[in-house]
C-alpha cells in the first residue's frame, strides 16, 4: 500500500484488477471526459500493465483506489509519463460520484 485515508487506500495496480477496471473502463459517462471511447477487457489490461510498467521504469504510475470497507477498486489517480510531460489524471467509477472522494484521494497524492 502507499497510501491511505479514513476511506481509501491507494496503491499499484496489480494484474487481478484488470476486471474490475474494465468495468469502469466502460462506462460511457466515465470515458466522456476522457476521449468518449469506452474500452474493451483487451484495451483495460493493456492500460493496467501499462501503469505496473510504469511503476518500475519511471518509480510511479497511476494508482488503484480502493474502498477500504470491501477492497474493491473504485478509480485510479496519479501521474503518467506523456510525450507531452508528466499528466495527472483521475478516473471514478460512476457509484463513487459525488462522494468526496476524489478530494480525499488528491490531499494525499498531491
């Protein structure tokens, strides 16, 4: 784990979660802020092993958020190596909205 909060606990991804991100993965109204295209099983595990790449070539990535209450992961946070320069992004799963969530998440990793 790298970090916590009363609620959450934020850490790497890890190659089990590729299921359960994919079902974030394709939402339409979780993708419409980011280029509107929901992704495939195939296209969510590529972006998992992505970040788990990340992780050991750059020493960071973005991060699996989870609900501390059942471990479930709810969204992703964190920082990503761009041709552009490093981006931060953020991705909630549509039953986390609204929540505070992603505010209690960001103290932390900023």
């Amino acid at each position: 784990m790298l970090l916590q909060t009363n609620r959450l606990i934020i850490e790497h991804f890890k190659n089990f979660d590729i299921l359960y991100w994919a079902k974030i993965e394709n939402d339409a109204d979780v993708r419409r802020f980011v280029d509107g295209k929901v992704l495939s099983l195939e296209e969510a595990g590529e972006y998992v092993e992505m970040n788990i790449r990340q992780y050991r070539t750059h020493g960071y990535g973005r991060y699996a958020v989870r609900l501390k209450e059942d471990k479930n992961i709810i969204r992703m946070c964190g920082f990503l190596n761009e041709p552009y320069g490093i981006d931060f992004g953020y991705r909630y799963s549509k039953d986390s909205w609204g929540k505070g969530l992603g505010f209690e998440a960001a103290k932390k990793v900023l």
